[in-house]
C-alpha cells in the first residue's frame, strides 16, 4: 500500500448476502461522519454488481468506491487489506472456519477488527487466542456487533441507567414481528448455528481456559423457568433464546465484574411466540435439526434444501426486500434488584422490578448492518471512552504511583538544573581556553559575549531578518491572488519566488537548480521508479563527490563561503522536492492495491500493480486547480518561497492537494496560527538568550577541554547540545511552515522535545516529519516496507538509512550516526517482537504486575537510550566528540559511574513515559 493514509472502514465480503446491506450502510452513514472508506472481497465482478446496486438504493454514486481485492484463502492478501484499514467490518461467515484468519491479519496489521457473529466458540476463542496480541498492537478485537448482540447489551445498559439502585437479574424477552410478507433468513445464518450445535462441547473447554475462575455465586439467584411457559409480561408462549446473547453479556458481566469492580447481573434471555402451534413446529424443527446436523451427507441436504426443511424459513437466496423492509422486533427487559444501593451483600430479596424495552426494524439485514456501522463510528470516533488498552502502541502506559512518579520527576528535574549550572560554570571558567573566533559581541543589556561556534543557527539566524521582507511581500501578494486572481497563483508566485532567489542567490545558482530541476522532470516520462531513483541519486552525489562539489563552487559563488554553503544547503533540499515531484508520477508502477473502478481506467497496461486512490480524497470538494504534473508545477513547487531555505519538506503529494484545496476562513486558523509563531519567536529569543550563558557549542570544539570535564558536566554540554538542536529546528521549520500556513498550506510540525523522546524509532517519526515521511513514501513502503516479510523489511530498512546518509553528506560522522541509528531501530524492533511472542507476554503478566512490566520496559530502554545519545553527540560536533563520550562512560570501566548514569536515565525514562502519556491525553481531550 503506498498511501500515506490508511481509509477509516474496509468492508470485507462486501458481496456477500449480509456484507450487501453493510455497504448500503456505510454509504448512507460515511458522509455525515466524514469518513473514508473502501470495500474488500474475492471477486471484482461480484463487488462491483453491488456498489451498483447500492448507488441505486442509497442515492450516492458508490462507482468509484475504492475495491481492495483479499480472499480468507490468502493470509497476504488479508495483511495488505488490513494494513490500509483503521478499522475492518468483517461481514465474511460462518467466522469458525473464515473469521480468525481475519482477525489474525488485523491484529498483525494495526487495525480495528469488528464483525457480527453470533457464534460464542469462535468469540471466546478469538479472544483467548489474541487478546494480547491486540493489546499490544493498540487495536480492538470486537465480535457480535449485530443483532447479535448490541440490542441485547444495550438493553441492560439501558435498564441499568433507568433503575436508580442495584439490579440483580434481568429477563429478556424477543418478539420477532413478521410483515404481510413473512420472514426468512439467509442460508448462513443456517451453517453457522448447524456447526455452532455441532461442536457445542468446544466451547466448555475454551471457556474452562478463559475464565478458569467462576464468578462468586450470587446469594439471589434468577428464577429458573421451564423450557416452554407463558410469560407475565405479554402473555405469550416463551423459550429460553439460543442465541449468543447469554454468552455475550456474562462476557461482559465478567469484565465489570473484575475491572469496574461492579455486581454482575444475572441475565437469561428468552424468545416468544404468538401461538403453541408455532412452538411445536419449532420443536419439531429442533428435533429434526439435532438428527441432521450429526452426519455429513443430512448437513448438506439440510443446507442445500434449507427452504423445504425450515418451512420457507432459511432460504439460500435470503429474504425479499418487500420482507425486509416489513419486519421488526421488540425486546421486552424484566429487571429485578433492589431500589437503594446495599452495603456489602444484600440481606433481603430483590424489592424493585423495573420494565424497559428495546425496538428496530429487521434484525438480520436493517439492525444488523445499523448497530455494526455504528458501532464502528464509536470505535473510530470515541475509542477514549472505551474499556481496555486500544491505543496506539506506545501512546498509553500503566500509571505508577504518584509518589514513585514525583520521585522520577524529580530526578530528572534535578539532574537537568544541576548539570546546566555545571555547564555554566565551566563556561565561565574555560571562556579564556575556548577559541576566540567562537565567540562575538552579545546583547548589551546582558553584557556577556556570545556562543556563535554553531554555524548553521549562527547563519541562518542572521539569515532570516534578509529575507523577512520578500516573506512579507510573498504574504501580501499570496493573498491578493487568493481574492481576486486564484487561476494565477502558480505563475506570481513563481515568478515572485524566481526573481527573490535570483536576487539574493545569483543566475548561476537559479540556473544549477533548474538544471537538476529539468533533469529530473526528463526521466521521470519513462514512468519507471526506478530510474527515476537512479536519476535522483546521481544528481545527489554531485553534492558529495569532490569535483563536482569544487565545480560548483568555482562556478556560482567562488570565496564566497557564506553564499556557498545556502547553496549547498537549499540544493539539497530542492533535490527532495524534485524527487519527489518525479516520484509521484511514477507510484503507480509500484502500488499494490487493486483499484476502483474508475481508477481502473486511469491505469497503464505496463503498470506492475494499479493505482490506488487517496482515501481522502474525496473527503472536500477541490477548488480552483493550481497546480498539476507539469515542468512549470514542478518548478512552482521546488521553488515556493516560504519553505525554500530551511524547509520543512512537504512532499508533493500534500503540497499539490492542499494547493488546491478551497481555503479555509481566516478566523478558524488565528488563534493557532498566533500560538504557533509566539512559540517559534520564544524559541528563537530563547536559543540566543541561552548562547549568552551557555557555551557548550564552543567548548565541544575543544577536545582537550573534553577530555578534562568531570562527567556530571560533560553530560551537560551534551543535554544542551540535544536541546540546543531541538530548538534551532524548531525555529528553522517554525518560521516558514508559520507563513506557509497563513496561505492555507500546512507543513509537517515541527520536531518534537527531545527531553521525553527516548527511542530511535520515535526520534525518527516525531523529529523531522518531512523527511520521515519522504523515505517512508518513496523507500520503504515501494521495497516492501513492513508486508514484505522480516528480509524485505530490514532491506528497506537499510536503503532508508543509507539515502540518510548520503543525503546528510558522506562523512565519517554521518556513517556512524546512521549506522548506530539503523542498529538501533533493528533491536527496538527485535525487543518488540520478542516481547509479543506470546510465552514472553503471557509469562510477563503472570508473575508481574502492570506497574512492574512498566519498570521493567523502562530499565531494558535504558542502554538504547544511552546509545542513541551518544551516537546524536556524535552527528552534533563530530565523531572525536562521539569517542569521547563512548570512552568516557563505557569503554573506561568506571562501573560506578556508569550505574549511577544508568539510575540517572531509568528515572528520566520513565519521566519521558510520563509526559509523553500526558501530551497524548491532553490531546485527545482536546480533539474529543
């Protein structure tokens, strides 16, 4: 899959009987909930007959509908189907023989999994199977969201919000209403109760290994009634229901019972009838049931002849729509308990009785599609107020006692002021041993020099206050294009943009860059991803081969080191964009999700795999079309003034969509647009208030001066240094994504605060976004990414980190950054498989509490964490700088002082889990 997107729904067996009125569902109900969503089967034909269908009943045009083509014959093809999927409806039954291969690839995949059986062997099994492997992937496993058995739990639900006491017992009673029509069922409905009584021993046994304790016997139990009775509430002939109800709710009455600490509820539901000959026709049906479904060869007789055997009551075929459309049901609920809560165990019988009742239309073909589809809007929309742990991996983490927390707190706290006031220190001491070029005259007012050793932050500092002026005149411009002109917009703004950067760079310089511009838009008409690669790496060694380097530098900006290095340093961000401009064009060649149907048409018979669309592309009507696929867009975009010189990257798939997307009103955006550009200005007043004070850039040049610190602060001068770079990017990304926002674009966010990042793989997703998401688009996900398997993965992997490294310059330095940072991902990775591996997982939560698996997550993070610092020194002031804090506190053998760096860090690990945890609350809070 080569979205960057995943869709919010994927219908799977959306051309099956139920899997039909699922889709017509959706269809009705996506539009208000702005969702996304794609169908998946086995057969494109089939697929497509019912999107027609559907656009005929629901009034939407569904042609275009996006068609992921999986098969349950094909644990791949699942994978892929479930990999573009926040959440599948899985309408593919019986789910004993078709339901766990889905679950399987959804837990492996990251998504949501819910589907309508009624089977309680399967339910409880996919839950001993994979509830822990769903835990751990942040998904939700959820079964019976039909009529089996939403009415049911939302009627004691309901009957429990109503009572205003404690209930001990609740009765229901289903009345199914035929229409002038009559009733019937699909044939699957049939298969999947003939093996559901089949194997009804297997369910003892799964049931003995998930709940091996029983819940404490109540002291009033429920009324026990005879198999056939005539009911106080609407006199009629009832029977107990065989039906999943009763397993569901004790499922869930088990789990209030041990996590909400809450009274279990007793519950028996029963069905009636309107006249005893019906009961005995049934009977005879049961009688004649039982006898068939023990051999083979009356199974199939009793499925293929299942009209004549139920008395028109199962169909292959299913209902009529005229039956459908007349049908309904009622669900009558007796609660008994008592009116005022008691204390302790109740000494007394259950004193109150209270009625409610639960209605809807059809059950198997209205209802069921109705609570399935609305049950995935819960799921997608308020997955927060959900019991369990289906949160991103990582996003959540079990609380610790406060007074354990406010001692990591502390720690930490204390550590960073007291290593910052060594830093300093020493800065004061050794300002006459530092070299005097890395300092100038500071503020006046503060009356102390300034650390200026940082080039990049020292340069573009200065840097910004020349262009500020054309940031302003681009503003003013951008937005009277916006009200009168939009059609224009691609040709100001590039000519504005052109005759800026011709101004302040040179025409050598703007003709260099349009050459590789050109270059690249040449290759790209042969369509192949792969030269197009090739293509974009040689133009990318130009910057890191010695002759070329030299060529380029004699011939745009010779002795002129300042204008040189913009150059180097906009060149290479101008080679991401018109990569990926070129990459675009030819990601159809390398997707490998079946297409819709118009898309279809859209797809070269040369291709290697179709097109996929962007599932959210349909999500706001487009406005004007500013910019396309051609040279001059190609040019409108590499050169766009606002994210030029320091980026962030925007790749041209969000670029081109959000350029042409109708603007958003002004007022929505001020508030977080001001917030947004009072930060950028706090950091950047801040970074030079610090260099005041703070001279850790200009003391890491002195290796001698290193070689010497004591290690409290040493590891000073490396925190500010992560810090410092945290905020100059902060800054450097801030300011122009500021004012690519005020004209309705929006960049990747800047980096993250490296103080509660603490993984390599998170350093990597949350520091430069752009970036990530460039190497993700065009690297990983074409070789294979994480469906190809454990090879195709690593593979991936190294041809990310090796483009890093070429792409930053082919030093030593960088080779050892990347190098450790690929190493470090593969053990995360290899942690985190290990970890899941259900005897480790399962034997985890057998002897350890959840507060204790946190600490201990957080001690084995510890030695990660310690690498990844190290190896991020080395990328800030060079490799010697690197050695120097690996001899320091590894290789010298200071066993003391490195348990008390390993303490120091635990404590800070597990500060990090806190305030990350509480962003992400903070957050969700916001967005709920």
């Amino acid at each position: 899959m080569m979205a960057t997107e995943r869709y919010d729904i994927v219908i799977f067996g959306a051309s099956g009987f139920t899997g039909q009125f699922v889709v017509e569902e959706v269809a009705r109900v996506a539009p208000t909930e702005r969702l996304t969503w794609a169908v998946s089967g086995r057969s494109m034909e089939k697929i497509q007959k019912v999107l027609s269908k559907a656009s005929k009943r629901t009034g939407n045009d569904l042609e275009s509908t996006p068609i992921i083509i999986a098969d349950t014959s094909s644990d791949e093809s699942l994978l892929q189907m479930a990999k573009q999927a926040k959440l599948v409806l899985n309408c593919v039954g019986p789910y004993r023989f078709y339901g766990e291969q889905v679950v399987r690839a959804c837990v492996e995949g990251g998504a949501h999994h819910l589907d309508i059986s009624g089977e309680p062997a399967y339910i409880e099994k996919m839950q001993l199977k994979y509830n822990g492997e769903a835990e751990k992937s942040g998904v939700f496993v959820i079964s019976a969201c039909g009529f089996d058995s939403i009415p049911a739990e939302s009627g004691i639900l309901h009957a429990k919000q109503k009572f205003q006491g404690e209930i001990n017992t609740v009765e229901s009673y289903l009345e199914l209403h035929a229409g002038p029509h009559g009733m019937a069922v699909n044939n699957g409905t049939l298969e999947s109760a003939i093996y559901g009584f089949l194997n009804e021993g297997e369910l003892k046994s799964i049931r003995k290994s998930l709940f091996p304790e029983p819940l404490p016997p109540p002291k009033y139990k429920i009324a026990k009634r005879g198999m056939l009775f005539k009911n106080e509430v609407n006199k009629k002939w009832t029977a107990p229901f065989l039906g999943s109800d009763k397993s569901v709710v004790y499922r869930s009455q088990r789990y209030n019972f041990s996590q909400r600490k809450e009274k279990a509820i007793q519950y028996q539901p029963y069905v009636c009838y309107d006249s005893i000959l019906t009961v005995f026709g049934l009977l005879w049906f049961g009688l004649l049931f039982g006898i068939m479904t023990k051999f083979s060869f009356t199974r199939k007789l009793l499925l293929r002849y299942s009209s004549f055997f139920t008395a028109g009551l199962f169909k292959p075929e299913g209902p009529s729509l005229k039956q459908i459309e007349t049908c309904s049901f009622s669900m009558t609920f007796v609660s008994k308990g008592w009116k005022s809560l008691p204390e302790g165990e109740p000494q007394s019988p259950p004193d109150t009785v209270k009625i409610t009742k639960v209605t809807g239309p059809e059950v198997g073909y209205v209802t069921t599609p109705i609570c399935m589809v609305q049950a995935a809007v819960v799921v997608l929309k308020e997955k927060e107020k959900l019991p369990g742990n289906a949160m991103p991996r990582g996003a959540r983490i079990q609380p610790l006692p406060w007074p354990e927390v406010l001692f990591y707190r502390t720690v930490h706290i204390s550590a960073v002021v007291y290593i910052t006031w060594l830093v300093y220190s020493a800065s004061r001491e050794y300002d006459g041993a530092l070299n005097i070029y890395a300092f100038e005259r500071g503020w006046w007012w503060i009356g102390a020099d300034k650390d200026v050793s940082n080039y990049e932050w020292h340069y573009f500092y200065k840097w910004f206050w020349v262009i500020l002026p054309f940031y302003v005149g681009h503003f003013a411009l951008s937005k009277i294009i916006e009200w009168n002109f939009v059609w224009m917009r691609r040709w100001v703004d590039l000519a504005y943009s052109g005759g800026v950067l011709l101004y302040l760079m040179g025409w050598q310089t703007i003709l260099l860059f349009l050459g590789h511009c050109l270059a690249m838009y040449i290759v790209s008409f042969t369509r192949s991803f792969f030269i197009c690669w090739i293509a974009s790496l040689c133009l990318l060694m130009t910057l890191n081969i010695e002759f070329t380097y030299s060529l380029m530098q004699d011939w745009c900006c010779k002795d002129q080191d300042g204008k040189f290095y913009l150059l180097v340093y906009t060149l290479a961000l101008t080679h991401l964009r018109y990569s990926s401009f070129c990459l675009e064009k030819c990601l159809p060649e390398v997707k490998g999700q079946s297409p819709s149907r118009k898309d279809n048409d859209k797809i070269k018979s040369d291709n290697t795999g179709p097109q996929q669309k962007d599932p959210h592309h349909e999500e706001e009507p487009l406005g004007t079309q500013v910019c396309g696929e051609g040279f001059v867009d190609l040019l409108f975009y590499v050169f766009y003034l606002p994210l030029f010189f320091t980026g962030p990257l925007l790749t041209f798939n969000f670029f081109r969509k959000q350029m042409n997307s109708p603007s958003s009103p002004g007022s929505k955006k001020t508030r977080p647009l001001l917030i947004g550009v009072a930060r950028v200005l706090f950091w950047g007043m801040a970074n030079e208030f610090l260099l005041h004070f703070l001279y850790f850039n200009a003391i890491q040049q002195n290796g001698a001066l290193m070689q010497r610190l004591d290690l409290w602060t040493l590891a000073g001068v490396g925190y500010w240094s992560g810090q410092f770079f945290m905020n100059k990017y902060t800054v450097l990304y801030g300011v122009p994504a500021s004012l690519a926002r005020l004209e309705n674009l929006d960049p990747p966010q800047g980096p993250r605060c490296v103080a509660y990042i603490y993984t390599y793989s998170e350093m990597w997703k949350y520091f430069d976004r752009g970036m990530y998401s460039f190497i993700k688009r065009y690297i990983f996900f074409p070789l294979g990414g994480s469906q190809g398997g454990v090879l195709r993965q690593t593979a991936a992997s190294v041809a990310c980190f090796t483009f890093v490294y070429l792409w930053h310059g082919s030093e030593y330095y960088v080779f050892l950054w990347t190098l450790f940072n690929f190493v470090g991902v593969v053990l995360e990775r290899i942690a985190a498989v290990i970890l899941d591996v259900p005897v480790v997982y399962n034997t985890e939560r057998r002897y350890l509490s959840k507060e204790w698996i946190r600490r201990l997550h957080g001690f084995l993070a510890v030695p990660l964490f310690l690498m990844s610092a190290i190896t991020a020194f080395c990328f800030f002031g060079g490799s010697s700088v690197g050695f120097i804090f690996y001899s320091r506190y590894i290789s010298s053998g200071n066993f003391q002082a490195l348990g008390t760096v390993y303490a120091i860090l635990y404590c800070c690990v597990q500060s990090s889990m806190e305030i990350k945890d509480n962003l992400y609350t903070s957050e969700k809070t916001k967005v709920s």
